[in-house]
C-alpha cells in the first residue's frame, strides 16, 4: 500500500475528530428528541456515545479510516450497530438544519470515501 503524506495524516487527524464530533451531536439529537433529554444525554445513549468514540479511536485503519458505512469491517457490536443505525436514520437527514457544516463535512467523506481492504489483507 501506497505510503501516506504527513500532510495527508494531518488532514485525517482533523476528520477523525470531527467524526467524533458528528456521531456525538447526532447521539445527542436523537436523545433529546426520542428520549426527552434536556443537556444531557440519557445513560443508554451515553454509554452509545462512549462505544462509538473507543471504536474511533481504536479503529484499525488508523488515519486512512473509511467512512465506517464504507467499513468492510463494522467493528461495532451486533446490539450496537442496530442502536447506532437507528441515530443515523433519525439524525442523518435532520443534521442538514440543525448542524449544516458537520453535515456537508460527512457528505464529502462519504464521497471521497474508497471502500479500503481489510487491514493486514
Ligand atoms: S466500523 Fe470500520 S471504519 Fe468504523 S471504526 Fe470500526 S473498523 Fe473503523
Ligand atoms: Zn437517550
């Protein structure tokens, strides 16, 4: 496999962080709209939230993580993939109104995005 620019390592550094941020503000949504939270998050969506981030920052693709639509993998858990589905359905189409920068910021990954082997294959 090619090797990776610094410059490149950067920019996904940027973009991990900012997955994090968007998987965090559409746990939120969802928690405030389905499960009536007000500031905070309900503790099944906290520890949702908390999965999500250790799978982030645990991911095996490091700095060339996919979008994990795009994983060939899906590390997370059966009961936590479904939980982490049903946010995306809620709080995908919503993201445009409420968090519009996030939202195009995801669109282009998703676009940029080439489904990657599994590492080590
Ligand atoms: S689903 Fe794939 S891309 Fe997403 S965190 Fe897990 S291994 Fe990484
Ligand atoms: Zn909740």
């Amino acid at each position: 496999m090619a090797a990776v620019s610094p410059k490149v390592v950067r920019r996904m550094k940027g973009r991990l962080l900012r997955e994090e941020k968007t998987i965090r503000v559409m746990i939120e949504m969802y928690c405030r709209d389905r499960h009536g939270s007000k500031g905070a998050l309900c503790s099944r969506c906290r520890e949702l939230c908390e999965y999500a981030e250790k799978r982030l920052r645990n991911c095996p693709y490091g700095a060339k993580k996919p979008t994990c639509a795009a994983c060939p993998i899906h590390c997370y858990q059966g009961g936590m993939r479904e939980e982490v589905r049903r946010v995306m359905r809620y709080a995908g189409p919503r993201m445009m109104f409420e968090h519009p920068l996030l939202a195009i910021g995801h669109f282009i990954d998703g676009l940029a995005c080439v489904r990657p082997p599994r590492p080590g294959a």
